[in-house]
C-alpha cells in the first residue's frame, strides 16, 4: 500500500514563509524558539493533548526583534537572553504560558552604555551564563583588530539575582600580548 498523504508519524520541514535566514534554534517549554534574520518565531504542537506532529503544529510570531549575532544567545535558566540592535533582551512566556513575549531588560538601566558598543564590536559579541554565581558574561572587541577578528577586550556581566551589570575593560591585544576570543565554564571546576 502506497499513502502518498501527509500522516501524523511523516518527517518533514516546516517553512516559516516570512522569516529571513535562521540563525539558531532554541527549545523551550515545549516549543521551538526560531531566531532568523528578520525576527523570531514559535514554533509548538497543535493543541495541548496531542502534541507537535507533522500535521498538528502552529507557527506564531514572536518579535520583529532579531539577535544580533546567534553567539549573543544565552540560554538562562530554559530561556533565552540575547543581544538585539537597540538592547539586550529576555524571551519570556506570557502570563498563563499563552506564548512567548519578548523584554528590553536594560531599559532605564544601561540602555545608553549598551547603545555606545558599535555595531561592529556587536557583530563579534560572545557569551556564556555562569549557573553557579547566576552571572552571563558576555565579551565583545572595543574595535575589531587586525590579529584575530574575535579578539574581546571588553565583557558586561549581568548579575541575574541582583539585576546588575558589571563592565570590564582588559588591555587591548596587539600584535606580542595574548588576548580572549571565547569563554567557556568547566563543570565540576569551582573557583573563588
């Protein structure tokens, strides 16, 4: 017997027809997080008793707002904290979980300190959240150098808990001195 019809347990791919590129994927609350280029999208099961199947999905906009780099995109706790063009942002679910909304979390807060970083230095912004101090670092060049594109001499750290923002400057690299391209956090590793 041949179906050649679309069935619940089919694959497949799902076009969002109005996103540009995606940049990343990202899980959350039983839905699937679509950063692309123009926006973010949604993308979760049909109704709440039978789940996602490749015939029982909806897709729903989320924000015009796009990440500036996927690198920005730190996953806090099961939900997503990203750079944007005109802020940092929390991806978080409306109130009786009826979607996803999306926050300024530096307004009135560091909004012109975070308005100053050039939108290069933006482009080449990494981050990671720390679980155990419920810090995110993120690092980003003041410029980008000649010697390594990604080199950072600049980091923001927001701590969660206390809602504040920490900037650092280090020297910058030149052609002889190491420099940071990327942080990571080893598990089981604690430090003081």
């Amino acid at each position: 017997e041949n179906i050649s019809d679309l069935i619940d347990t089919d694959g497949g791919e799902i076009q969002i027809s109005e996103a540009g590129a995606i940049e990343h994927l990202f899980p959350m609350l039983g839905s699937l997080i679509v950063f692309a280029a123009n926006g973010i999208w949604s993308i979760q099961g049909g109704s709440q008793t039978e789940g996602f199947s490749a015939t029982n999905y909806s897709i729903t906009a989320v924000a015009s707002i796009n990440a500036v780099n996927f690198r920005t995109i730190i996953s806090v706790e099961g939900s997503p904290v990203f750079w944007g063009d005109n802020g940092i942002y929390a991806l978080q679910p409306r109130q009786n979980y009826a979607g996803f909304e999306v926050q300024n979390i530096i307004d009135k807060k560091i909004q012109s300190f975070y308005d100053s970083i050039p939108a290069l230095s933006k482009a080449h912004a990494t981050g990671i959240y720390d679980r155990v101090r419920k810090t995110i670092i993120w690092m980003y060049p003041s410029e980008v150098f000649n010697i390594n594109p990604y080199a950072c001499n600049k980091l923001l750290h927001l701590d969660t808990v206390l809602g504040a923002y920490y900037p650092y400057t280090i020297p910058s690299p030149d052609s002889g001195t190491p420099f940071i391209c990327d942080v990571f956090i080893i598990r089981g590793l604690v430090t003081s």
